[in-house]
C-alpha cells in the first residue's frame, strides 16, 4: 500500500494502536526491532528515530553507532494479535547514517541498491516466489524446541497422520489478515515437515515478505506448544527444510524469461542469466547457503541439490525450469534455505544473473538424467561440478568472486566473510557425538 503520512495518523487512531515495531535486518538474516511507544509517531513519519547501532552483530563500528531509522511506509501493517492494551504495528525501515546517507551495511538498502543497477539495465522488476519448508518440534515445559517432531506424516499426509494441520492452518489465516495471498500448504516429505508457498513479489517485497513469513510461522507455531524451525537439516537421516527460489525478471513488455520461438520457449536473455547463475553458484553458496548446518542438507539422497547443473524436465538438478510458461516463466533454484538472509540472497542471485547478461554467459547443456545415477566419468563429460561441500568450501568461493563483491558492496561482503569464518572455526573446535560414536571404542 500507498500510505501518506496522513493515513497512517488516521489509521494509528482508527484501530487504536499502541505500540510500533520498527523492524530491519542484520548481515546474518536476523530480523530486529525496536519498539517504540505510538507517542514516537511524528519522530519515526520525519525521519527522526535513532537508535545505537553498536550492538547489533555485523552491523557497525563503535565510532558509527548513531544510526537513524527511516520508515518504508510501504510495509506499514497492524499484527492481527492484539493486546488488552491496544494494538501492535510494524514498518520495516532503512538504516541511514547521521550524514543522511543510507548505511551500506544495512542488507535491505544493499538490495535496493542492486535493484537500482537493475533498471539502469532496463527491467522494470525481478520477482522472486519462495518455497519456505519447515519443521514443527513439540516443545519442552521451558519454552525450548526438543528433538521430537510433532507428527510422523509425509508429502501431502492428511489428519491424523498430519497433526500440525491446525497450527499450520491458523498460520496460513494469519498470514492472509496480515495481506498474504497464500497459494498453497501442505505437509512436506519429512515427519513434522511442512511447506507455505505464498504468491510471488518484486525483489524488495518478497524479502520483506520472507522474514514476515518467518516470524508469523514462529509465533503461532508457540500457541499451538510446538517450536518452529527453519533450520537446514535438523535430523540426519530424513529431508531437510530449503526455500526454494523461483525466479522471472520483467522488463515493460512483461516476462523477458518467455520466447515462443526459443528452445524449450525460453529467450536468449533466459539462457544468459541461467549462463550467469551456473557461473556463480559456488560462491553464491555461501549466502543462499550459510550455515554449517546448511551444507549437511546438502547431500545426495534427500531432494536437495548437490550438483551444478540444470534441466527443463528433472527435479534433481540445482537450477529447473518449471513448465509454466507465458508471464509465468520462471528459474527455480533448488539450493537456498530459509537460514539465508533474503535480501542478500536475492541480490546475489540477481547479480549472479545479470552478469550472464552483460557477458552472454551461455549455460550448459541442461541435463535430463538424473545426476545421482551418475558417474564421475560421466558428470565430468557433462561439465557436472560439485556445489561446495562445506561452509568453508563455499566462503573460498565467495571470496574470490568480484561478481559477489558487487552484489554484495564492499561493507557486506568483507563483514559477512569475517563473521562466517568466525563461525566455521568455532564449529571446526567442537567434538561431537558422532566421532565419540565412530572413534571412542575403535581407537
Ligand atoms: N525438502 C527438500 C529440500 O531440501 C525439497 C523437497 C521438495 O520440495 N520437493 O530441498
Ligand atoms: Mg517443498
Ligand atoms: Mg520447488
């Protein structure tokens, strides 16, 4: 919505809003906020909320905490739970610094900037429809998540062998007050899994909508005693959760991605920018991809990727090319998880893409078989290479990557690269039960 200041003043009395959460996210996904009493109303319409910067991981430096939060009135939205005392909104802002500048650490402002870049290159918008999977725990009497999943149902399971039916039922509902055109849900492959497909956005709105997603699955998931979790690959053993990304980028003439007269009626311009993802798919990995745990979903025999490669036809491979067609057409990429920050992910992936583009990458042969058949013998004839194997793996990739740099801007890059090689020494120091497993008795 189109809000003026105006509207929001008349809203805020209308329905008695009480509370206001200003709401970002940090370079590691997470989303903030700060909550500000309604009296704070004018202060947050001008421009005039600030708020100390320094605590917030990967954000800033000590000597640049003053940071200022300008709203997008845009998100502007009334939570459907209200409380005795009044009701709660959120508006997701932009950080700027004191100068009046926007913060180049700030993950939203950097996809806004790649966006940018976007249209001086002549479309009108990219649009991003997310797959989100989750995994619904029973939780313990303290409010923690256990290890034990809440039902033993499988791909499209009904009651009672679905018995998060509710939950998820409440959720999608909640969803649709709070402006989601839910498109589908259902129980995934796993026990205790499950899947939200909501209708697809521009790039800005789809990561906003993402993180919405995430803390509205989170919330109601506690009313209903059960612990949400968007975690890769909680259990080994079974699938693990990926958010899989469809992808179509339009110009004024609508989907650029559709050719009637192209192979398998996708353009040139579709070729290219699949050519710029398969180039870049290492490195973009390793922000699609971030966690240590991440890497364990990504292994051969759970539906989730582990080669390079494409297909019009075969589920198995990284990227595919759902059958829509027309304004539909769309690449769907099967490796990212909902631990990603979406705003660094899209731009990633976009970038990824439009450097297809401007090179004329042109992609592999798109492969049809079903690649865990394979031998390496064969993989190799098919220029078949491996996703990364771990995180470090995938953040030697990033590094090396200026396509990356450049999705990311120099701030985001160099800090997220700090953070996750933090993250991954810390890992590499711990034992776990597995090796106590393996190793104890043996040697
Ligand atoms: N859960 C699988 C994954 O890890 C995907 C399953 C599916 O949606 N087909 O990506
Ligand atoms: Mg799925
Ligand atoms: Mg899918």
């Amino acid at each position: 919505h189109d809000y003026s200041k105006d509207d929001i003043r008349r809203i805020v009395k209308e329905q008695d809003v009480k509370f206001l959460r200003l709401m970002f996210t940090d370079v590691l996904g997470t989303l903030k906020n700060v909550e500000v009493p309604i009296s704070q109303l004018d202060d947050l319409l001008n421009d005039k909320i600030m708020f100390d910067g320094s605590s917030i991981e990967g954000f800033v430096r000590i000597e640049e905490s003053d940071m200022y939060l300008h709203p997008d009135l845009t998100t502007w939205m009334i939570f459907p739970w209200s409380t005795e005392r009044g009701r709660i909104a959120r508006v997701i802002c932009e950080v700027y610094k004191p100068t009046g500048e926007p913060f180049e650490g700030d993950p939203r402002n950097n996809l806004i900037r790649v966006l940018k870049d976007m249209k001086e290159a002549g479309f009108t918008s990219f649009n991003i429809g997310p797959e989100p999977e989750f995994f619904l725990f029973k939780m313990d009497e303290n409010g923690k998540p256990t290890i034990n999943l809440n039902d033993q149902g499988s791909y499209f399971d009904m009651a009672p062998l679905d018995l998060g039916g509710n939950c998820r039922r409440e959720i999608v509902l909640t969803l649709e007050e709070m402006g989601f055109d839910v498109e589908a849900a259902h129980h995934e492959v796993a026990p205790g899994q499950h899947e939200i497909d909501f209708q697809y956005a521009d790039a800005l709105n789809a990561a906003d909508n993402i993180q919405t997603f995430k803390l509205v699955v989170k919330t109601i998931a506690r009313k209903y005693g059960l612990y949400a979790t968007f975690m890769p690959k909680p259990l080994s053993g079974i699938n693990g959760s990926g958010m899989h990304l469809n992808m179509s980028l339009f110009n004024d003439d609508g989907d650029v991605f559709y050719d009637e007269n192209g192979e398998l009626k996708l353009s040139e311009t579709a070729y290219h920018f699949l050519g710029g993802l398969i180039k870049h798919a290492k490195s973009y990995t390793a922000i699609c991809n971030p966690l240590v745990n991440s890497y364990k979903r990504l292994v051969p025999g759970y539906e989730a990727p582990v080669y390079v490669a494409w297909s019009g036809s075969n589920r198995s491979p990284l990227i595919r090319v759902p059958n829509a067609r027309g304004l539909a057409t769309r690449l769907e990429l099967r490796s990212a998880d909902a631990s990603a920050n979406p705003y660094l992910a899209i731009a990633s992936v976009l970038e990824a893409g439009l450097d297809g583009l401007k090179d004329g990458i042109v992609p592999p042969k798109s492969v049809d078989r079903n690649i865990y058949r394979m031998d390496e013998d064969e993989r190799e004839e098919n220029e078949i290479v491996n996703l990364p194997d771990d995180l470090l793996d995938a953040l030697e990739e990033l590094s090396s990557d200026e396509t990356m740099k450049k999705a990311l801007g120099t701030k985001i890059f160099n800090s997220y690269l700090a953070a996750k090689h933090l993250e991954y020494d810390a890992y590499r120091a711990q034992v776990s039960d597995w090796e106590r497993n393996q190793y104890m008795e043996k040697y």
